[in-house]
C-alpha cells in the first residue's frame, strides 16, 4: 500500500504548466481489434419489442448496426443544453430502427410491414389508443416525416413532408379518437438561420446582485445573444392538427413547446412553452415556462401556471422549484390536469411537517385549483387507478425512505400507508403494481376481474441473485399471495399480465446456455409457450465460463461480482491469468443494504460493444461488475472515507481471484467509465493493487465541480478536505501504474467535461507517469460510432497486452 502525502494543488499546476512543453502529439488513424473481438461486436443486433397495449400483437424492431463516424460528423448545434442537427431539426444523435414486423401474441403470422423507405431511420414509434395503428417519425437527410401504419394491413404511410420539428422532443402525440395526431411542425415561412455578427455589438455580460443561486456544471450552455438568437430560431414551432386521411389545421402561434400533451379523453391539450428571459446559467429546462389547457382548435381555456427562471435554487438532493411543477393529466379522468406545490419552498434544510401538496383542476378549467393531498416526503409520482383509488409515492434523498400510499383522487381525505421502507433494501422490495393502457391510451393500475386485488411484479433481490416475480395484491387487508416467482436454472422476467381471469403471463426467459426469448405462462396451468425463437446473437462467448463469486471485504461487507473465464480453461493446467476489473462505485447508507447480492447467476452471457468481457477472447480473466459499495452510517457521509473504502473492495476483490488460482496478482488491470473511471484514478494513486489501468470519461478534478457531485450534497467550500482527498488529480504524483485515459471529444455529461482528461493527463506526464490520452471526435459520454467504438477495443488491446499481460518482471 502506498502512503498517501497531502500535496498542495500549486506545486500540482506548475507540473501541470511545465508538462504543457513535454506533451507528445500523435495523429493516430482508426484502428481495428482482434478478430475475435470484431465478429463478436459486429454481429447482428437482437430484435428489441413493443406490446399492443392490451397484448393483442407484437411489433418487432430491426435494430442496424453501429453508425458511422460520418453520421455524428454532421454539423451538430448545441444551444441551452439540447444537441441538435440543424439540417433535420432533430436529434443528431438518436438511435433508429430500420424496419418493422408485426406477429401475433401468439408467436404466429409475423409479417414485415410494407412501404417504408429503404434504408429507414425509424424512431419515436407510439401506439394508437385503441391499439389498431402506430405512428413514427422518419429521418432523412434534410428533415423528419411523420407516418402512421395499419396495423392490420401491415401498411406505412407518409403523412407529412419532412417538416416535424423534434429539436425539443416530443414531437408528436395521438388523441384519444386513434384518427388524429397533433405534431410540432418547422413555422412554414422560418427564412434562414441568424447569422452571427462579424463584429460584436459588445461585450457579454452576466450580473449576480447577491442572491445565491448554486447549480452544477451544466453543459451546451447559451454563451451570447445570438446563441439566444438561435434558440429561439430552431426551437420555434407551429402546432398542427392532422387526421389519416391527410386532412390538417394549425393551432395557435408558433412558440417553443416544451411539451404539449392531449387530455384522456381528447378534448384538450396541456401546452408547456417556453418563455424569455433565456438564461446563460442553466439548460432550456429551467428556463420560464407558461401551462395552459387549450382546446383541440387552438384557443386558451386557462393559463395553470406561470413558471419563472430557475436559477436560484435551494441547494441538496431534496431540493425543488418553490412554485408549482411536476403538471400531469390524471390518466383516468376525462380532462384533470395535476400537479405539485412544495409546501417548505423547495428547501430540505426547513424544519416543515409536510413538503409538497397535490393540486387539482378539473374541466372545464373554471374556479380555482382544488389543493389535495399533502406528503411528509418529497412527492416522487402517482399510478392512476380509478374514481377511488391511486397509488402516490414519496421520496426522501438523505436517508433513500420511500412512503407508497393509496388515496382517493376524487376526496383527498388522507392517505393509506400500504410501505414505509428503504430502497437501499433491496431483499425487502415488495415490488411495483402492475398497469394496464385504458380505451384512452393512458396507464391505469391492474385490477383483478373483481375490482378487489392488483398485481405487484419485481426483480424479486434475494441471497439467491435477483428471482423476479408475481404477486396479487389483496386492497382491503394489503396482504400479499405469490402467483409466480422465476424458478432455476432460469432467469425469467415478467413482461406484461396479458390476462387476469385466464392468468396469462407474458416473460422473457433465458439461461446460461439459452439466450433472451418472449414466453406466456399460464399460471394456473403452469405451461409455457415460447412465441420468439431469436438466435444467440454472440455464439462466439458460448464457451466462455461465467461465475457469480461472493468474498467480503476486510470490515465483513459483504462482495459479489460476475467472473468471467477463456472458453476450455483449466486452472491447474494454465495457470493463473492475466485479469481486468471492472466496477462503478455506488454509495450506501447502511453496510446490511451495501451487501445486498444483485443480478443473477442464470442470465445468458451478452455483452455490449465496449464491455471489458470482451477480453475474455484474449486470454484474460474478467471480473465484471464487482460490488464498489461506499457506506456511511449514521452521521457519517459515505464520501468520508471513500477511497479507504475503494482500496478495501478492490483489495477484496483482488485475493478472492488470486485465491481460486484463477488470476496473477501481478498482472490485474482496473477499468472503469464515468464514475468507474473516477474510481480506477482513485486505485492508481492510492495503492499498488494494479499493473495498469483505462479510465474512461472521468472526472478526475472535484473543484471543477464545486457544488456536488454523484452522490456528494456538500459544497467544496464546506468540505473542501473531502473534494481534495477524492481528486485524482491532486494525486497524480502518486501514481506509478500506466494508465490509459479515454474521452469522448463531445461529452455532455455534466461534471465529465473533456478538459477533466485533458488536464489529468497532462498531471500524469508532468510526473513522469506512463500515460496515453485518447479523445475521441464527436463521440459524447457514450461512445456509438462503428469506428470510434473499435478503436476504443484496439487501445484496450495494445494497453493491456502491453503492460498487463507482458508486463515484465
């Protein structure tokens, strides 16, 4: 273990600053992995689903392989944290589907749906109400159409030129006769794009006049007045009316629609537009925002709210806007609009018996709000039932309580406490109650046939690994009887409750040898019918070893993680291995809930494109997943001790597989993305565990995000020992292992900002740390690009066999 010296973050910068000179650059082409690594990531992608709503029919999505470099190379605008392609008015970066069929819930008369381009950009596909038509936007290379299928044709249609304006999102929504859709259009007459100044009107300014206003490290923020200009420009829409037969209206003026939705029974819509001023402190949605019920043809019914700028918020996890939020359609109901008012200001630290109130306003819009229900806790959601009952949760950061309650939504008289629990205790989770989609469209909990039970389904966590599970739900006693609980050698998910008299169940199954398919399962029968019959889409991992191991760390916390072996290995034979580790640090406030085993020991092995399993084809162990819990109790903050904490469950980890025989204790590399890059700085500077290690878009530097972090409420001017201690960056010197820094040259994550890597690396070499910095163009937090995704699994390559594998002795 290494001795940990205090340093000061001076002597650290003129390292940095003297490093500026030394730093090599290296015009590096995309390069490719091995081919065993290539065929695996270039396989066929698995259908992904959707479910009629009343479990009528299955549609199944094509799912393309990764894009190219040349996709997220086009010209992307970023402005009041929305990343957007100007020339489709759209998202530059959302994922497609390229084609479309349509089966029969019972696994038969599947059929591809006809009369989609060729090749399709598919996204955004939503269900008619009545379950007989789906609509979807179509991207192409200037703009996105909106279309609709018939679905009992199996037929596509184009209902719009490419004008839908999808820069804000949501972009369309049905009403509830399935013959209509309302959608944001591009203002017909937009003219062209604000052009920037060649000469600047002045210089930019922004003004604090004392009040505080804390707010984390946003990113694409607007910087000037034409960045105003232009935010204005593309998020400027027109809202229009249009039936399937092509027929179509506008309602009312352009404006920036945050969000418009239809009431249930199709006679209103709920219309969120943004308003000036625009702020250059926080993104678009804490920017002021006007909701107003208006009819179907445009016209104001009532203005809900006038919500102003947030930029000045009360600070911690359990903070809220002061005002009204949260505005919702109560899902049963024909037309009631909903919504929430903190009752102590939006501030965790007042000292106030209730912390936000439930607010009504039924059609037709007249009188005043009607104030309900109040909650102890932060409210946190609401499942609409019926005329008598609904399901309100509430939610308290500090110490993870979550309260679920039923309430009448007509009364307001009180709730019913059905769980008061921690949802750090995962073994007590009684799970969530089931819905169904009601004639409108809109989710409603699941009654029996008798009105007198629902259904609970959950992962069912237990010693075991997860065993998820059916329960029916008795509403007047609140007692529970188990329908159905997923059985060895099998990893079994319920889907949807298709039938409540009959008892169908529709799961998704798989094994360690069999890979994800859709199942019903009769409950009173106990048969199984499987109606999916997709491939194992990775065959090449077939052979590969998979192990859920338990160890405990030093202080008795409990530890669990997936190893992962070469295909016909044999310890005794071969020998110990080379190994990879790879965590995310999670925080805990009891050790009990820290211990909790996750996931299970009967999932089929599938890994995605840059996983560290991958690496099992070259000859390495792999420990996946391993538990990184950081606890704190009572009084204690998990962060207080986080890097002995991070030190202890590597080091756990560590003996546990060089103990099986399976792993070289000198050659075990650690790897993370995000936080879990964070963690393998930490482990680098902090001990002397691992031959080298990548860290993947990191923050390495806490003062950089001053006002938290993760999981971390206080500020780093109140504990600035506790943002020192936790930065890698203020103990590059102390570091010795080499370590690989990966970064995607767009990360819009707040807190990763690619400078965070930049300036660590320049940390490492100015400190004679072997180190390699790898940004990657275009590619955000996560990395997509076909190229950017290979290469990434190259650097791993040469990083690993370079210094772990072949380290020298």
């Amino acid at each position: 273990m290494k001795k940990t010296t205090k340093t000061t973050l001076l002597s650290i910068a003129i390292a940095v600053v003297c490093s500026f000179s030394l730093s090599a650059q290296l015009d590096t082409p995309y390069m490719l992995p091995p081919d065993d690594i290539l065929s695996i990531v270039d396989a066929p992608a698995t259908p992904s689903v959707s479910i009629h709503p009343r479990g009528e029919m299955m549609l199944l999505f094509d799912n393309p392989s990764m894009p190219g470099i040349d996709e997220l190379a086009r010209e992307e605008l970023r402005l009041a944290g929305v990343r957007f392609d100007p020339a489709t008015n759209g998202p530059g970066r959302a994922r497609y589907n390229t084609g479309i069929s349509v089966m029969d819930m019972d696994g038969t008369n599947e059929r591809r749906l006809r009369g989609l381009p060729y090749p399709a950009k598919i996204n955004n596909v939503r269900w008619a109400p009545d379950g007989s038509r789906i609509a979807f936007l179509v991207t192409v290379d200037h703009g996105i159409e909106l279309w609709y299928a018939d679905l009992s044709k199996a037929e596509a249609f184009r209902l719009t030129e490419p004008v839908v304006n999808d820069v804000l999102g949501n972009p369309f929504t049905w009403l509830s006769d399935s013959e209509t859709l309302i959608y944001t259009q591009v203002p017909a007459g937009r003219g062209e794009a604000p052009l920037r100044p060649a000469v600047p009107a002045g210089p930019v300014v922004q003004e604090s006049i004392g009040r505080q206003a804390p707010a984390r490290t946003f990113q694409d923020l607007l910087t000037d007045r034409h960045d105003e200009e232009l935010f204005e420009y593309y998020a400027t829409a027109q809202l229009v009316k249009i039936s399937l037969n092509g027929d179509r209206s506008n309602i009312g003026d352009p404006a920036i629609f945050r969000s418009v939705s239809s009431s249930p029974d199709g006679n209103y819509l709920m219309v969120m537009s943004i308003q000036r001023p625009f702020s250059y402190l926080v993104p678009q949605f804490r920017f002021p925002y006007n909701v107003e019920v208006w009819d179907t043809g445009g016209q104001l019914v009532r203005t809900i709210a006038e919500v102003p700028l947030m930029e000045e918020m009360p600070r911690g996890f359990g903070a809220t806007s002061p005002g009204p939020r949260s505005f919702t359609w109560r899902n049963d109901a024909p037309a009631t609009v909903y919504w929430v008012e903190a009752l102590d200001g939006g501030d965790p630290s007042v000292d106030v018996p209730y912390r936000d109130q439930l607010v009504r306003l039924e059609s037709p819009f007249a009188g005043e709000p009607r104030k309900g229900l109040k909650l102890e806790l932060r409210y946190a959601g609401i499942t609409w039932g019926n005329d008598d009952m609904a399901v309100v949760y509430e939610f308290w950061r500090s110490d993870r309580r979550m309260v679920t309650s039923f309430f009448n939504p007509n009364t307001h008289d009180g709730k019913d406490v059905i769980w008061d629990r921690s949802t750090e205790d995962r073994y007590g989770d009684p799970g969530s109650f089931m819905t169904v989609v009601n004639e409108n469209g809109f989710s409603v909990l699941q009654f029996d046939n008798r009105g007198r039970s629902l259904y609970l389904s959950g992962m069912g966590a237990s010693p075991e690994g997860n065993r998820p599970f059916v329960d029916e739900f008795n509403i007047r006693t609140k007692s529970v009887s188990r329908l159905w609980r997923s059985e060895s050698p099998y990893y079994e998910v319920p889907i949807r409750l298709l039938d409540t008299r009959r008892g169908r169940l529709l799961t998704r199954r798989e094994s360690t040898s069999d890979p994800q398919n859709y199942f019903i399962r009769d409950l009173r029968s106990g048969s199984l019918d499987q109606i999916t019959f997709f491939p194992d889409p990775q065959p090449q991992l077939r052979d590969v070893t998979r192990e859920m191991i338990h160890y405990e760390r030093e202080d008795g916390v409990s530890l669990t993680a997936e190893l992962y072996l070469p295909a016909g290995y044999d310890p005794e034979a071969d020998g110990p291995l080379p190994a990879i580790l790879w965590a995310y640090p999670r925080e805990f406030r009891s050790a009990d809930a820290a211990g909790q085993v996750t996931g299970s020991p009967y999932t089929f092995t599938r890994v995605g494109t840059t996983s560290v399993v991958l690496f099992v084809t070259q000859g390495y162990a792999v420990l996946n997943n391993a538990s990184f819990p950081i606890v704190g109790e009572g009084d204690e903050e998990p962060n207080d001790t986080f890097v002995e904490q991070l030190v202890a469950n590597a080091e756990a980890a560590v003996n546990k597989i060089v103990g099986m025989g399976v792993a070289d204790p000198r050659r075990i590399a650690v790897s993370g993305h995000s936080y879990g890059g964070f963690m393998t700085a930490n482990l680098l500077s902090h001990s002397d565990i691992f031959a080298a290690g990548i860290a993947r878009s990191a923050a390495f530097n806490r003062t950089m995000t001053p006002f938290g972090f993760q999981a971390e409420e206080r500020t780093y001017w109140e504990a600035p020992e506790i943002y020192f201690r936790m930065s890698p960056f203020s103990y590059a010197h102390q570091v010795t292992a080499p370590t690989l820094l990966i970064h995607g040259a767009a990360d819009n994550n707040a807190g990763t900002f690619p400078m965070q890597s930049e300036r660590y690396y320049n940390a490492l070499q100015g400190h004679g740390v072997t180190t390699r910095l790898v940004m990657l163009p275009y590619e955000s937090h996560g990395y997509v690009a076909r190229e950017s995704i290979l290469h990434v699994l190259w650097e791993y390559t040469e990083w690993l066999d370079r210094y772990v594998k072949n380290r020298e002795n």
